[in-house]
C-alpha cells in the first residue's frame, strides 16, 4: 500500500478529484464545473434531486461517458496525480483502477465463477484464480450462499446476490476505486442491508464513492457527502452545492437549499 | 483481505495495443468491402457500358463487291442484294474501312483508307461489312432490339419490364394492402398467428418455383379463360400476374408493419369521436401509415423489375415491341438470362449489351430504393 | 337537416359499409392462401401421377432358362448384357469401372437402363389420375397399347441418387444438390466471416461520421439490387478477371473440364456477395439486441473494446446472428438468375470435385427442365422442386431448432 500512500499523499489524502468538471450532452451541459476530492478508503456519497448529473459526474471518474457518443468532457480529473483525461492516457487502464457497479444488477450470462474470474483473467491475472473467485466472493459476503452453486449461471441468482455477485466481480480486478451507482435502488431493503454492511467493509480496503437517493443510506454508511442540484440559472445544469463530513452535512447543512433537500422539503 | 492486493501501479498511459488495432482495422476493411462490391458494380456495368455505346459494331451486308478494285479506286461496283448504305457511313472491306461519299449510277463512290486503315486491293466477291455505332438516342427511343442486325432500341425491353411490373403491382397492391389492414386492425392474435407464417413461406418460394407456376399453372390457366388463340404460350400477363403474388408478402408484412406502428391512441381518439371501425382503419391508421405503405410499394416495384426467373420461363424469349399483355415480349431480365445462358464470349456485342442493360436496371432500382429510404425519413417523423 | 338531429350520421348505412369492406379484406387474404395452395398443389401436380411405360425389350424374354432376370447371377447378368450392347459400349463400361469391381445389382441397374430401356410415352397430371383414373386406363390402353401404365412419384430414391441425364426416365438431381451444396458452403465461408464483422465493425466500433454512414446506407442499398446484377458483377469479375483464380490455374489445379472461370468458387462467391449485405443487416439487429448492460459490466472491469466483442456481445448475440445468416442462406440457395449469367454449366453427370469443377445447381435444374418444350421434363422439374422446398424446410427447421437451443441455454 505504500505505493498508493505516497501518491496519495501528494493529493493531500485524495484518491482521485476532479477540477473544473463540465460535462456535455451534445450542446446540454449536464454538469458545471465541479470540485471535488475523494478521500482515500472513505466512503462518499452523491446525493441531489433527480437530473443533477449524479451519474454524470460518477461515470466522469472512469470514463464510462465515453460509451455515449455525444458526451463532451471537460476540465481535469486527478488520480493519483495524473491526469485521466490526458490525450495520452488509455481508458482501458483508468477503468482496470477504478471500477463500477452498476444500479441494475448485470451479471453476465456465464457461470457465477466466470462472472468472478472473466475481469481478472483478461487482465492478466497470474495467481490461482479459484483462490481468487473464493476470496472475492468472501469478500462480497457471497459464498457461502453460492458456494455450491458456482456453476450454474449468474442470472439464476436472487437480485440482492446479483449485485453482491458485480461487486465480487469487481473487487476481483483489484481497482482502488469502486464507484456504485444506486447500487441498492434495484433491492429490497435485506439486501440493501447486506450491501450496506459489505460496503462498510470493503471501505478498508477500497474507496468507495457510492451514488444514492436514499437519505438514510447516505447517513448509514458514508463518511462524506457531496450534494448536486440543478443552477438556478434556468439552463439546468448540474453543480456541486454542497460537500463535507456526512454528520455535519445531516446535523449542520451550511446552505438552505442542502437543508430542504435533506429533510425533504424539495420539490 | 485473503489475497493480496497487486497493486496497479503502472501508469495509465496509452500502450500500444496491437492485436487491438489489428481488429479494428480487419473489422473496418470488412465494412468497407461492402463499398467495393457496390463500386465494383458501377465500374464495371459503366466501363462494359460505355464499350457498347463507343465502339464501332461490324455487320454483314451481305452485298459482295461486284468487280475487283485496286487501291487507287474510289468507285466499288456493288449488286442490288443485300443491306444498302446511306451516305456517311462507314463500310469495311477485308479490314480496309472506307466512308461512303455518294452512289452514282448504283456504284459506291467512297474515300479510301479512313480511321487508320490502308487503301488495298479487293478481289470481287468480298463482302462489305457496314459500321454501325449504337447511340444513347437510338437505345432510348428504338423500338426494336435486334443488335446484331444494327438495332439497338430498347424499348421493348424496357416496355415489357414496365408492363409485368405493372401487372404485378396491380395485383400486389390490392391484395397486400388489404391483407395488411385486415391483419392489424381486425384479425385475433390468434388468426394473425396463423396467417403470417403462410405469407412467410409465400415469401420464402424460391422464384424458379415461382416460374415453373407460371408456366405450368397460370398461362394454361389464363389460356382456359381467355381463349387459346388470344392468350400466347409465352405472355407478360401470366408472367406479371405470378410476379405480383411473389411480392404479395413484401407488401403485406412492410404495410402491416407500419400500420401496427401507428399508436393506439390515435385509433381510441377515432373511436372516441364515433367512427367505426373501418372508417378508423381507413381514414385514420391507413394515412398515418402512409410512408410505410409507399416505402414498401416502392420497395416492390423495384424487385417487381428486378425480377428474373419468373419473366425468363412465362413471359417470352425474343424483344417485342407491344402493349397486349397476352403476347409474348422479353424483359430485361429475361434477355439478360437468355443472352448469358450460352457460353457468352468476352467483347462481343452481346456481352457489352447485358451489361448496358443491367445498368439501366441497376439505375431504375436504385433511384426506387433511394427514393423509398428518403420516404420513409421524410414522414416518419409526423406521427411519431 | 331536421333541427333535432344536427347529425345525420347515418349510422346503419356505415355499419353496412364496414361489414362490405371487411368481406373485401378478408376475400383478399383468402386470396393469398389461395395462391399458395395453388402453387404447391401445382407442385404435387407434376410430382405424381401416371405414366405409360414402353420397354424397348419385354424383360421376361431376357430369362435364362426359365430364370427370370431378377434373380439372375452375376456372371449370367453380364452375359445377357454383353448379347444385347454393342461391344464399344461393354468396352466403356468396363473401363468406367470393371465389371469384376460391379455386385450384380449394378449389372442389373445397366441390363435395365440399356436393354429394356423403359421409355415414358405418355404422362397424366396427379389431378387427372386421382379424378380420371378410368378415362385415363382407357386412353393409354388405346393409344399405347404396349405399354404398361404406372403410378409414378417424380421424388423417388432414384431420382435423388442418379446424376443429370438426357433421359427422362434415369434422370436425377444428385449432381445439382451437390453443385447447390458446395456452392453455398462456399457463399458461407466467405459471406458470414465477413459479414458478421462487418456488422461488429458498424455497430460497435463505427463512430457517427460521413464514411461510416456512407457504408451504412450502401449496405441497405445493396440489399435492393437485383439479385441479377450480382451475377453481371460476377461474371466480370470471378469469371473474366480473376479467371486464373477461379479456375484453379493459379493454385497449380489444372483441369482442362473448367470452363475459363466459371466454376463452383465463382458461384460461391457470387452468390456470397449477394447474402453479404442480408448478413450484415441481420446480424446488426442481433448485435443491437444484446443489452448495452453488459458492455458497460464488460468496460467497467477494465476490458478492451475486442473484449468486450468477443466474450460478450457475439456470444449474447449469435444465435440471432445464426438464425439471421441461415434465412440469408435461404435465399442464397433459390437463387437461379445470377448463376446463369456466370455461366452455369447446362449439362454435368459427374460429380462437383472441389471449388474449380464446373457446376449446376438445383435451381438451374429446374430451370432448366421447366423450358424444355417437352412435357414430361415439367414433371422432373415438379420433383426437383419438391427437393429444393425439401431443402429450405430443412435449413429453417434447423434455424427454428438452433435458436431454440441457444435460448434455452442461455
Ligand atoms: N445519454 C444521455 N444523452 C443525453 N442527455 C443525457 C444522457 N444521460 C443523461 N442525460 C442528461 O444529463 C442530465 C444528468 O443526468 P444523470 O443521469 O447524470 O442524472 P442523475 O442525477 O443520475 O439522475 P437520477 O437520479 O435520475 O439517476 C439529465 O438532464 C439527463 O437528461
Ligand atoms: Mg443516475
């Protein structure tokens, strides 16, 4: 971990932030200029109405925007110390460090130890990949559960194990960064529960930036919270409003709009 | 945590992913093969083309010179059989080719040597052979085709086509566009279940069967109603008749599929202002789906004209200039099919032919595709 | 207009209406149907029925000894065989394949083609045999009374097995279902490779600009030139300018039987540039299907954009691309016109040997008998025809049966 530590440390204890972030759709900017630095194994949340650019600025961290032909970004996102949007760098690369669970559960159609071993074998992994599925699914607090059944398929599960299934499948590759996007929003609340329990978990390891509408879950399991809404400018786009430690933010929001949002008095 | 972290301390640069571009670009060559076939087709059908109309044809004229002349004669003594020539043309002696000035007193008053040739000496008795240069004039407006004979008129080709194409979408239309609107607005999912897969095997036939109906059943068929002296062996009628049950499915499936499209709302806002059920299907849905239904007429006169099989085994073998579906008259398809089916040699008249030919069919069918892709863009959108 | 009824909207008379426009609709599908039924009926038509057999030598006066010809010997077959031909003949026999290497089935099959040479006189349709049996008996009795009149199936396991001839009565399509099958594994092996990456290339790497839409609209315009035009395009350039190819001469396969180019390879790949567009298009719509879910699960876990392809959308994607290419074969194997523009060979009893044999196919066959003047090549073209449908069944059958099992799979 020494590695990380040290370029870490030159981000003062960020694991990756953005600067200026603006994202377009097209000519709609979905997001204007935000800043924001994620602590290294801090759990963080995105919170804001719906249509802030939430998932907008959570896919920005690894380049999934990329996938959507017209999505225009710009300004700068760090991580560790590079800048991810430099012509030179390979997104392949950025996604293999920073990983994404998904708001729908999306297993592949292969086996559930496929689903485990696919990412890390086709990123080179050399060690022994049943030890590597066992102790991925471990660590995603599926095996026992699936123990028995790691050759049927992976959609045969029940959604909750599903997702547990795509975070297995993701701390699999080893990425520093796992961003989860409503992770919980296709799940009843057991599940979420379960989720919410691995999540503390994996925070030791990992930094987690999770993206919820859930006010409880965003007090419940993260350490720090960052509220979007929507300009006032009548042009709709997407704006950090607010960004601290998650009990002052609860307790003490410094903004009146933060305020409304969290007790629920917003549109 | 069981394994320990290999941490991903590389840099993020860019590495150079080999086997990666190599795909992309296999993949993209792959694309772009499509690009080659259609100019291929272009190019040659054009350069083949262009041979027909620049090149010079040689024919018999079956007049043998009279007496023998030497290279300084300008006077060929010529009989009063075979093919006469007019002024200005240009007539082949044994390789020699000569222009045709004036005829004094029955004789071919000519220049010599012309067009790179030598004046030489002819012994009597050696054919002439006139020079005959097909024109994009003549290939539109004659009305006979007989190359070999100096004609180049396509029209009855062309009129043929037109004539079992037109045929056919009488037939087509009616019948598909009917069947379409009895499928989407009327039929149980049960009864549509059931009918669209005998239209689908309709559509699968291949068109050689097809053609083996025609002659077999539908020309003796048309014979029985309309009177063996009326009704040809051969005819455009029986031809066009089985064409349109061919396209039927074509019109069929495309016009259903754009009317099943329209919204449902549309319908209850008809059925709500008191219209029945046929006026909601037919002065509601039908307009609504209007860009479909055209698109796939379109679409089927196109196969209508490329349609092969058919015309070669029921409608003819031999251009004919008429308009009475009951006669025999070779299409464009049809010749093309009965030219090639020998051993067609290279360069020969007939070969540059089927490729003029085919060029003017591949025109007329693009311009009908094209124009029913800009169709179906230009007034989707109305409805949608 | 009275002035308590501001509507006259006649409502009976619009129901009539609607109940007359319906009879309308309905009489037109019924149409349809109709029109199939008939022409499969006209196929059946031609398929069976009777037919007066003349031999040209009573068999019963080719008994040995009381021995009647079937249950002859072997040795005693081809005694009777070498009285009856002429000496040239047995000679050419011998030499195909020595009489030693033949069982005495094979010596009867010749006794039978050559010395009693059955011949087909007269032939009646299924619907006049079925119906008219009796005027029929009668008719044949009058007018060929040597003859013997049997109830004939065109489709027979002769029929199937026995090369191309000029004889109705030995005729068979074994050579031309060879020539289709070789033809259109060839189409295959070219068109799906490429056409599948083609689709792959348009779908998941093209990025929206003018060459990709350009390839784009010319893929569809393809899909629409005539089916003919791609036999002139072939012929141009498989069978004149890539001749040397074609032919095998470049590859050292020198066959003085290949007529310049026009062989089975060139019919192949005609006929594979004329499915080429149909795959792509089919197979676009089965790579669209497959949910972006898993490409952005695929991407998310750091995987390069081949990949993703190659684990995760061919395979979600395949059997829609298979069931796809298989109907694009389908029309691939009824094609007819192109490969007589090639130049299909008009008559072939041996066997295709590889790609650089010159070739017929089924549809040509067909073709081929239906022009003939005299009727009953009609009715080998009604049992070839039966064979090509037997064939498109097969294949969509095993689309139906495919798709299925990679549902269920899944
Ligand atoms: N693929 C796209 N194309 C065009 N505009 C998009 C696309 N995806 C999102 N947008 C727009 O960008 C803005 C932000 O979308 P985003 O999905 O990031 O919001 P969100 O905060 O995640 O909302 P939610 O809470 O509903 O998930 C919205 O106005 C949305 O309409
Ligand atoms: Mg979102």
């Amino acid at each position: 971990m020494s590695d990380t530590a040290q370029a870490t440390a030159s981000l003062n204890g960020a694991a990756i932030l953005s600067k200026d972030l603006s994202i377009y759709y097209g000519d709609f900017q979905a997001v204007r200029d935000v800043n924001l630095d994620i602590q290294t194994n801090r759990i963080t949340a995105i919170i804001g109405p719906s249509g802030c650019g939430k998932s907008t600025v959570l896919r920005a961290f690894n380049r999934m925007n990329e996938l959507i032909p017209s999505v225009n970004t710009k300004g700068e996102v760090l991580f560790r110390g590079e800048n991810i949007y430099a012509p030179d760098v390979d997104p392949v690369e950025v996604r293999r460090r920073i990983g994404m669970v998904f708001q729908k559960p999306n297993p592949f159609p292969k086996s559930v130890y496929e689903n485990v071993a696919w990412g890390a074998r086709i990123n080179g992994h050399k060690g022994n990949l049943d030890e590597l599925v066992h102790s991925s699914l471990k660590a995603a607090a599926l095996w026992d559960e699936v123990k028995d059944k790691l050759d049927q398929s992976g959609l045969s599960l029940s959604g909750g194990q599903q997702q547990r299934l795509c975070i297995a499948r993701t701390i699999a590759v080893r990425p520093d960064i796992i961003l989860m996007d409503e992770p919980c929003s296709a799940l009843d609340p057991i599940a979420t529960l379960r989720i919410e329990e691995l999540m503390r978990d994996l925070a030791k390891e990992f930094t987690i930036i999770i993206v919820t509408h859930n006010m409880q879950q965003a007090a419940r399991v993260s350490d720090r919270t960052a509220f979007f809404s929507l300009s006032e400018d009548g042009k709709r786009a997407g704006m950090l409003m607010e960004y601290g430690d998650t009990k002052t933010m609860f307790t003490r929001p410094e903004k009146k709009i933060t305020e409304d949002y969290i007790t629920g008095r917003f549109g | 945590m069981a394994t320990p972290r290999t941490p991903a301390t590389g840099s993020l640069k860019r590495k150079p992913r080999l086997t990666e571009l190599v795909i992309q670009s296999l993949l993209f060559l792959c694309g772009l093969l499509s690009i080659f076939v259609t100019a291929g087709i272009i190019y040659e059908l054009g350069k083949e083309s262009l041979l027909f109309f620049g090149r010079t044809q040689w024919q018999l004229t079956n007049k043998p010179i009279a007496a023998a002349i030497s290279p300084a004669d300008t006077a060929i003594e010529v009989g009063a059989v075979g093919t006469p020539a007019q002024p200005g043309d240009l007539l082949r002696i044994n390789g020699e080719i000569v222009r045709l000035v004036t005829i004094e007193n029955g004789a071919y008053v000519v220049e010599r040597g012309v067009n790179d040739t030598l004046p030489a000496a002819h012994a009597a008795g050696v054919v002439l052979e006139k020079g005959i240069d097909p024109s994009l004039a003549e290939f539109f407006t004659g009305t006979t085709w007989a190359p070999h004979a100096g004609l180049f008129g396509v029209l009855p080709l062309l009129n043929a086509t037109l004539m079992v194409s037109g045929i056919a979408i009488l037939v087509a239309l009616p019948l598909g566009l009917a069947t379409a609107i009895y499928l989407s607005e009327y039929a149980s999912p049960k009864a549509r279940n059931t009918l669209k897969p005998v239209l689908e095997v309709l559509a699968g036939v291949p068109t050689v069967v097809y053609g083996y109906f025609a002659l077999t059943f539908m020309t003796p068929l048309l014979r029985t109603i309309f009177g063996q002296d009326v009704v040809q062996i051969y005819n455009t009628a029986s031809a066009g008749i089985v064409i349109g049950i061919l396209i039927l499915p074509l019109v069929s499936t495309i016009s259903e599929d754009a009317l099943t499209a329209v919204p449902r709302s549309l319908r209850e806002a008809a059925y709500g202002l008191g219209a029945t059920r046929l006026e909601t299907a037919v002065r509601i849905v039908l307009p609504a789906a209007f860009s479909g239904i055209a698109a796939a007429v379109i679409i089927a006169i196109s196969r209508a004209i490329g349609e092969t099989m058919v015309v070669a085994l029921a409608a003819g073998a031999g251009p004919a200039f008429t308009f009475n579906p009951f006669q025999a008259a070779e299409t464009m398809t049809g010749h093309i099919v009965r030219i090639s089916g020998g051993d067609l040699s290279y360069d020969s008249l007939d070969y540059n032919s089927i490729f003029a030919i085919g060029l003017m069919l591949f025109l007329m069918t693009l311009v009908l595709n094209i124009f029913s892709q800009y169709i179906v863009r230009r007034f989707r959108e109305v409805y949608e | 207009m009275s002035t308590n009824n501001l509507h006259s909207s006649n409502l009976p008379g619009r129901h009539r209406l609607g109940r007359v426009w319906l009879v309308v609709f309905q009489v037109a599908l019924v149409v349809g149907v109709v029109a199939l039924c008939a022409l499969l009926f006209n196929i059946l038509n031609g398929s069976f029925g009777y037919v007066a057999v003349q031999d040209k030598v009573n068999p019963a006066t080719l008994a040995v000894d009381g021995v009647p010809l079937e249950e002859l010997d072997k040795d005693t077959l081809i005694q009777v065989l070498q009285a009856n031909i002429s000496a040239g003949l047995m000679a050419r026999y011998e030499f195909d394949k020595p009489f030693a290497e033949r069982d005495a089935g094979e010596v009867y099959d010749l006794i039978l083609e050559r010395v009693v040479a059955p011949e087909f006189v007269a032939q009646w349709s299924l619907y006049e045999s079925l119906t008219n049996a009796g005027e029929v008996r009668a008719t044949a009795a009058q007018e060929y009374p040597e003859a013997r009149l049997e109830f004939r199936s065109w489709l027979n396991w002769h029929f199937l097995r026995a090369p191309q001839s000029s004889y109705p009565e030995i005729a068979g399509v074994r050579t031309a279902v060879l020539g289709s099958l070789w033809t259109i594994s060839i189409a295959v092996l070219f068109a799906f490779p490429v056409g599948v990456a083609a689709a792959v290339y348009l779908q998941e790497y093209a990025p929206d600009n003018l060459i990709n839409r350009i390839i784009q609209t010319n893929i569809t315009n393809l899909a629409g030139v005539p089916s003919i035009i791609y036999g002139i395009l072939g012929l141009a350039i498989f069978v004149r300018a890539l001749g040397a190819f074609t032919s095998g001469i470049a590859f050292g396969v020198t066959d003085p039987a290949t007529a310049n180019g026009r062989t089975i390879l060139s019919a192949g790949l005609t006929l594979g540039m004329l499915v080429l567009p149909l795959i792509i298009i089919n197979a676009q719509e089965a790579i669209k299907a497959v949910p972006s879910s898993l490409r952005q699960a695929s991407y998310g876990l750091g995987a390069t954009r081949w990949e993703t392809v190659w684990h995760h959308v061919l395979p979600n994607a395949m059997a829609g691309i298979m069931t796809g290419t298989i109907l694009a074969i389908s029309r691939a194997i009824g094609e007819t016109a192109p490969l007589i523009v090639i130049g299909a060979s008009t008559f072939i009893q041996v066997d295709p040997e590889g790609p650089f044999s010159k070739f017929t196919t089924l549809p040509i066959q067909i073709y081929q008998w239906t022009a003939r003047p005299q009727s009953v090549f009609r009715n080998l073209a009604g049992g070839a025809s039966l064979v090509l449908l037997g064939l498109l069944l097969t294949m969509n059958a095993t689309a139906i049966i495919l798709r299925n099992r990679y549902r269920r799979s899944q």
